[in-house]
C-alpha cells in the first residue's frame, strides 16, 4: 500500500514538475545587478558554473537581497527559489529566502530553514517554495540568503520557476 502511494506521489511531483516554467534563470555572471550591493560582491574565481558567483561575507547575521525580479499574471501555482550555494566557516546555519510583495497588502515571505548549509562546504543545490492560492497575484519577489553567524557564503545559478498547483 504504502509503495503505490509513493509512486503515485512520485507520479504526480514529476508530472507538476514537466510543467515547470521557468521566469527567471539568473547565472550571476557580473552583469546582474545586485540588491545589496554594500555586503554582497561579484567573484569571478569561485564558481560553480564557470561563470563567476556572488559572494557574501558577513561578521555578523545579516539577510540580504540578491536579486528582484518583477512578476506578472503569476497566481494559483507553486513559485521556487533554487540557487547553488558554497559555504566556509559559518558556525551557524545559512539559508535561502524569498519575499514577495502582494499590492495593496504587503510582503510576505518563505524560508528555507529545513535545508541550510552551514560550516565549510562544496556546491550544494537548495531550493525553497511559496504556494499561491487563486486570486494571490504578487507583482514581484526578492531572493535573499540568511546568515545566521559570521562567515562566507557564494551563491550562484539562481533559478525562480513556477509551476501549477496539484488538484486538491
């Protein structure tokens, strides 16, 4: 019993996941322009795609936005915010965030604090989600990353895609 609800989990994750768009695929190669641009820097030698990344070095916990990307006609679906992120001496848990404004009623937000990096480690692939009920129609997004401690932490190959919302 519990193999067929698994596969039929499986079924329906990849069915959405064909579906997939993807809005905005950001490689951070030094043309983008960063939000954050006082604590956040372009690093051409540290890459995970051979493009260069950005680099966040932090003496104490800071969030900070990398990018924003304006949205249009996005509701009724599943927004996620996927980055590659390397980690070197960070005590504490870091992670990705994103923040999305909804006229008229302000912004709200979703963090990955089920899968962070933390300490010193090589390019690890996160993502986190936001879900959009219909009518929930948001007009842009800021992707962060959240330094819980001191440390260093590279980003790179940001993708926001949205897919639709399974039936319920």
């Amino acid at each position: 019993m519990y193999r067929i609800l698994a596969a039929v989990t499986l079924l329906l994750f990849l069915s959405n996941s064909a579906l997939a768009e993807v809005l905005q695929h950001i490689p951070l190669d030094g043309s983008e322009k960063l939000e954050t641009d006082t604590v956040l820097y372009f690093d051409k030698d540290v890459t995970a795609d051979g493009n260069g990344s950005v680099k966040l070095v932090a003496t104490e916990g800071i969030s900070a936005t990398v990018v924003k990307v304006p949205l249009k006609d996005i509701d009724n679906s599943v927004l996620k915010y996927s980055a590659k992120l390397k980690s070197k001496e960070l005590a504490e848990p870091a992670y990705l965030e994103m923040w999305l404004h909804f006229p008229g009623k302000g912004e709200f937000f979703s963090k990955g604090l089920r899968n962070p990096v933390s300490g010193t480690g090589g390019w690890e692939e996160r993502e986190i989600l936001f879900v959009l009920q219909s009518g929930q129609k948001p007009d842009y997004v800021k992707l962060n990353v959240v330094m819980s401690s001191p440390g260093t932490i590279w980003i790179d190959d940001i993708k926001l895609s949205s897919e639709p919302r399974s039936a319920e």
